[in-house]
C-alpha cells in the first residue's frame, strides 16, 4: 500500500513536471476556465503516459516546492465531471493529503490518473477549447497536437521506482496512529483496525438530539496511505460501522430568516475488502428544500441589494451584516428553487465575500461545495 505523503516528497524531490507529473498551486473548477484547465491537463497527462499512473500534485509554490497546501476538496463527483466532458475518460481520483506543518484546515491535493493506453480528448466545447481536442505534454506544459505517432513508454522505469520507495511499513502506521491521536486529543479521537490490515482514525465533538448521535469538526484519516478521507468544521454528521464498513453521513443546515433544519447530503460507505483493498461508495441523499416564491423573490432582491452595496464599497448597517452571513446559503436555496440566475449571483459575490469576512467567505465555500455535489450527481 503506498503511503502518499511518502509519495509526494518523492516526487517533489526528485522530479520537474514531466509527461507523468504536474504541480499546480490551487486548482479551481468552480468555474468553466478552472474546469477547462484542469479536464485539458488530465487529458494531457493521461495521452502522454499511457502505460503508468500520473500525479498532480495541488498545494505547491512552483518556483520552490514550498508546500503550502489547499482546502480540503471533496472529491466524490469529480469522476462525473471528467466522464461529462472527455472521450475515452482516465478514472481520476483526488485524494487529501495532511502534511503535519499544515494548519487543520489545509491539505495537498493528490490527483491520480489511472492508465488507459487509450487517445482522451475533449466530448465537447469548454471555455475556450473546442470539442474533439486532444492534448499531450510538452516538458511542463499542457499544449493540443495533432495525434499521428505512437507514444512510446518512456516512464515505467521511474514511476515504478517512485511508487516502490512510497510502500507504507508498519513503523509509518503507528506513527500516523500516534500523531492523530495526540493531535486531536480534545475531539475524543477513536481508530479502528479493519481487516487485520486497514487503521481508520477519525475524531469529532459529540451531541446527542433526540438519541441520535451526531458529530461536528469531524476528521477522518486512513492511516495507511496518509489520506484524510474527510473534514468538516461545519457540518453535522452520524458516524457508523461494522467489521467490514464504515459509513458517514453527512447532514447541512439550511433555512431563511434563521429558521433552518438538518437535510441528508450525502453517504459515503468505506468497504474493506480481505484482499487489501477498499473501495469508496458515495450516494447523493439530499433534496433540496422548497419554499414560497414570494418570500424567495424577497430575499433574492434584497441579497442583490447588499451585493451592490459590497460591489460599491459601501458601509452595510447592523441589519445588512446579519443579512450577509446567511446570503451565500439563501442565494443557493433561490438556485435550488429555480431561481437559476441566483448562481450567477453567488459567483459575482466571491471575491467580495473573501476580502469581506472570513466567516461569511467559509459560507461561501460551503455553499458552492453542496452546489458542485448537486450539480455532477
């Protein structure tokens, strides 16, 4: 099993970006240039390294190699977008990676190419690449050529050698087991041997509603690979298991004029397997709530008025600033209920949301999270 922080020193330390690897500072696909980019470097990678996986390595200064990291990222529709928008499709797989100089809330990105030894291209038009392109590696860039020649397989060598000295051992394990528990000592840390062979970690406040068991500021590490599986500071979530699985739901809160409820998000079930293996299974649970249109209608002008206000750089008075914490979830409660340019809206607002409030800008980075989930289910 390889241990992917392991993984990611190695291939820092000893590699420029290539036609099996890339690093990138932040990758965005919120948007349709950030997911352009990205589906064109996976594309690229994937051509131009058919016989062995590929690395992006997301977190990372280019001139340096500083590891600065990035915000934990979901990745559990990611696949979705990748089949949506290429032909002959890599499986992709992000995965978050925590780096113990890091703060709680940051990560490196991990993303892995699988081989197909098949040409991918783009299924159709994407910002300002055209449907039918295909891309390849040129050194450290991404760049569309016209596919005429074979490519030779000129990296199983040293990949191999990479992901061999990134094998876990037993000495990793424990010390992966020790540091959690000591790092989230105030959040009843708890693990769990799966298989004689998997240690699964996670910790998280405790409440108790109606009998029911919740947990929030939740962390969850699969110790053996180095991979934090999940990470929330925000929401709700029910946290069961067996000898074979382990299942989280995920529950977020979401109302108008500060009457909100818990609503099922998503379930992710981990099954381990007797051979070493396991696999993650994720299910979209939620339904978006309904309300009156009137009151949305409402609502909706008047988080208009307040962007405008933000836009012109005017003082908001006490009422406006209450109304600003919740206009990321309101705006996305009008897009769920067919107001479809709402999201256009919460994607004006980012950037002054971000140099606004920090509070307000971690609304709207959970708003866009629920979003992306909905959107590519």
């Amino acid at each position: 099993m390889i241990n992917k922080r392991l993984l990611i020193k190695n291939l820092l330390a000893h590699n420029d970006e290539n036609s099996f690897y890339d690093k990138k500072r932040k990758v965005d696909i919120t948007h349709k240039e950030g997911k352009a980019k990205f589906l064109k470097h996976i594309c690229a990678l994937s051509n131009s390294n058919p016989k062995n996986n590929s690395y992006i390595v997301i977190g990372v200064e280019d001139e340096d190699n500083k590891i600065i990291g990035v915000n934990f990222f979901d990745d559990s529709k990611i696949q979705n977008l990748i089949n949506a928008y290429l032909t002959n499709p890599p499986i992709v797989q992000y995965e978050n990676i925590p780096f113990p100089h890091l703060p709680d809330d940051k990560v490196v990105g991990l993303v892995t190419i699988r081989p197909i030894d098949k040409i991918t291209s783009l299924r159709k038009n994407i910002w300002k690449y055209y449907g039918g392109s295909v891309f390849f590696r040129d050194g450290s860039m991404s760049m569309p050529k016209v596919f005429d020649i074979e490519i030779k397989d000129v990296n199983s060598k040293i990949v191999h050698a990479i992901e061999s000295h990134a094998q876990n051992n037993i000495e990793y394990t424990l010390d992966g087991v020790f540091d959690f528990m000591n790092k989230r000592k105030d959040y009843n840390p708890q693990y769990k041997v799966f298989k004689e062979y998997f240690v699964l970690c996670w910790s998280g406040q405790k409440k108790i509603i109606k009998e029911d068991v919740f947990y929030s500021r939740v962390d969850i590490e699969l110790i053996n690979e180095q991979v934090r599986l999940f990470f929330s500071t925000l929401d709700e979530v029910s946290i069961t298991y067996n000898n074979d699985t382990f299942k989280i739901v995920e529950y977020v809160s979401l109302g108008l004029q500060n009457q909100n409820k818990y609503y099922k998000l998503e379930e992710t079930i981990i099954h381990f397997e007797d051979n070493a293996h396991y696999n993650i299974e994720t299910k979209l649970l939620f339904e978006p709530p309904q309300f009156d249109k009137k009151v949305l209608h409402h609502i909706y002008n008047a988080n208009n008025a307040i962007l405008e206000k933000l836009k012109k750089g005017l003082t908001l008075n006490k009422n406006e600033e209450l109304d600003l914490k919740n206009l990321p979830a309101t705006y996305l409660i009008c897009y769920l209920n067919l107001f479809h340019e709402a999201i256009d809206k919460l994607n004006e607002a980012k950037p002054y949301l971000k140099k606004h409030n920090k509070s307000v800008y971690s609304s709207y980075q959970e708003a866009t999270r629920i979003l992306r989930k909905v959107k590519y289910s």
